[in-house]
C-alpha cells in the first residue's frame, strides 16, 4: 500500500475532529459491513463520529454490529441535538408545547390536533439525533459523489476533507484522498488492509463485521475472483474472534463434479416378481391308486418305543 496514501488519512484522521461516514443508495454487505467496521474502531479511539446511507438497511444487513447506529443524515444540526419529525398538513396542528414530568424524569412534547386532527400515526414519528458538523468524510464502496445527494448537502462538501475507499472499477476517484484498489475482491478487505495498515487493532464486532463482507462479496470464498489478500485477512480476522457461520444443509449447493458430468442412464424399471402359479396335475387313473398289498401296514403311524441296545456299556 502506499505510503504516501497512508500518511495523509493517518494526517487527517488526527486532525479531525468530527468525522463522517457515509455508504450510497442500496450499500451491499459487503460496502456496510467495512463500513461500520471503521464507525467502529473510531468509537472505540474516542473519535467523535457518525454514520448515514443514502437508503435505510435492508435485512440482509440488519445482523451487523451497530447497524442501529445509522442514520439518514451527516451534519444535520448541532451535535447532540434530537430532531422529532412527523408528517404534516396544514391546519392539523393547532400547537405544540410541553411539560415536564418530575416524578418520572420526563419531558413529554405535546401535539395539539387542529380542526383537522392528526392524520399520522405513532408509527409515522421519526426520530433523528444530530451529529453536527463534520470536518472530515470517509466515502465507502460508494462510486460517485452524487450517490450521496442525500446524506450530505453538496454545499458543505466544499470545506469537507473526503477520503473515497473503495474497489469498483467505475468509481470516479473523488476525492482528497482517493483509496481504489480494483484488484480486491471485496471492500471489506480492502478496508481491514487499510485499518492494519494504520495501526488499529480489531475487537470481535469489527472482525466480524468485515469477516462476513468479505465472505458475502466473495459467495463463502468460492468465487474465483477471490484474492490472496481476501484469505491472509481473514485469517488476521478469525484470530481476533470472527467466527464461520455454517450455512444450512437445505441450502448447500452440491459441489461440481472434478470428473465432469456422466451422462444419464434412462431408469431401470422395477421387475415385480409374479405369483407362482401350480403346475397343472393329470388326472388319476386305476394305476396310480395303490394296490392292498402296497399299501403300508396299519400301525404304520402310531407312535413307537425306542429300545435301546442292553450290549451298550457305559
């Protein structure tokens, strides 16, 4: 990596003293989880930081550490501040005032319905802590800057120190400090280079994090595209704790056959095996009944007497 790249985030990561983390429209695994890996490392730093998206997460992200802490907007307001948002029509509202509860230690904002009445729900109340301004953005897996129309006003961009990390070969390398590497296999890899590389030292939520990025983006390492790098770092990320979640046997593809494909053999019908049937018996005649003479003495059936021979000798 080089050096010189190294040194100017390492420069404005110290300088900084709000930074921003932002991911596009629709962000993969892969873009969040290496995303919220660094949100993570910085808080752990005591760095005052925060993080947005451009859309809200779906649930193919929901079970990344602290994806709860993302937000729709960087830089809205003042730190600390908390904005209650509800949709509006005109002359719903009559006024909004508040009081406070001392008993409970609560401050309880009220919403006077107007002749209208309110038309929202509890469902519809929207609630969004400000993170103030920031004087440094870090841009993930994000390709162009107008990605982020949302999350950030365009305005404020101008006095922002941005640094651009990602791997796709249509990013626009924007930027102050521009860290595209096209030859990853995934951002999450190329993140966990980034953050070794700097001297950060991965607790298990963050090793975690970028494990299961890099193992989404590469489809369990079984993408061919996956690099050398992607198994060194995931190694680094296993020893910090990062743990392989099996994938259930319902869903496990059979693996290619190295042989090559035999070819189908048409099914063999089952062979029912048939009764079998009597051989058919002619019918007797005079000879065939046996004469008085051939015929066994009476007793022939009744039950005998074994004697034993009295020459035996014991």
């Amino acid at each position: 990596m080089d050096s010189n790249v190294l040194q100017k985030i390492k420069e404005a990561l110290s300088t900084s003293t709000s930074i921003g983390i932002a991911v596009g429209p629709h962000p993969s695994l892969d873009d969040m989880a290496a995303a919220l890996s660094f949100y993570l490392l910085l808080k752990n730093a005591n760095k005052q930081v925060s993080i947005a998206s451009a859309t809200s997460p779906i649930v193919e992200v929901s079970g990344l550490v602290g994806i709860n802490h993302v937000q729709e907007k960087l830089g809205g307001g003042e730190a600390g501040d908390l904005v209650v948002s509800f949709p509006y029509r005109d002359g719903e509202i009559e006024k909004v005032s508040y009081t406070l509860d001392e008993q409970k230690g609560l401050l309880n904002i009220i919403v006077k319905a107007g002749e209208l009445g309110l038309s929202f729900e509890e469902k519809d109340v929207q609630y969004v802590k400000g993170s103030g301004s920031i004087d440094l953005l870090i841009v993930v897996g994000t390709p162009s800057l107008a990605d982020l129309s949302s999350v950030i006003d365009a305005q404020k961009l101008q006095d922002i120190k941005i640094v651009n990390i990602d791997v796709k070969q249509h990013n626009q390398r924007f930027g102050d400090v521009v860290m595209v590497a096209t030859n990853r296999s995934s951002v999450s890899e190329h993140m966990a280079d980034i953050l070794l590389s700097l001297g950060f030292q991965f607790d298990q939520d963050s090793a975690q994090n970028l494990f299961n990025g890099i193992s989404s983006a590469t489809k369990g390492f079984q993408d061919p595209s996956t690099s050398a790098l992607a198994f060194e770092i995931v190694s680094i990320l296993m020893k910090r704790g990062a743990k392989r979640i099996a994938t259930p046997v319902s869903t496990m593809q059979p693996s290619a056959n190295p042989f090559g494909t035999l070819p189908q053999q048409p099914p063999v019908p089952m062979q029912v095996p048939q009764p079998t049937q009597p051989m058919p018996q002619p019918p007797l005649t005079s000879s065939d009944v046996p004469s008085p003479e051939d015929r066994p003495p009476v007793d022939w059936l009744s039950p005998k007497v074994y004697k034993g021979s009295s020459n035996f000798e014991g």
